[in-house]
C-alpha cells in the first residue's frame, strides 16, 4: 500500500479510501466489519465515514 502524508499533520494516510456511507443501510453488521477487516489487512488507513454528500 502506498502511503500520502496528511498535510503537515505528521499522518500518513493510505493512498485508497474505503467508502463506508452503505454500511448499515446496504450491507450488514457482519458484512462492513468483513469489509472492514479486510481492508485494514490491505493497509487502508483512510476511511470515509460521511453518511450522506450534498449534490
């Protein structure tokens, strides 16, 4: 996994974002933490939490 620094933050945050705004609603409990899971053994540090987006 490739890594980006976070601004002047110090972080390092993992170049893949897992989107998680079906989790719940689309996918079970038991589902977004295999998801989950799975993409943290990967190396993704960077997850995006929003649960809906103006557009």
């Amino acid at each position: 996994m490739q890594y980006r620094q976070l601004g002047r933050s110090g972080l390092k945050v993992s170049s893949l974002c897992l989107g998680t705004m079906n989790f719940g609603s689309r996918t079970t409990a038991e589902e977004s933490f295999n998801i989950l899971s799975g993409a943290m053994d990967a190396g993704i540090n960077f997850i995006d939490t929003a649960d809906q987006y103006v557009g």
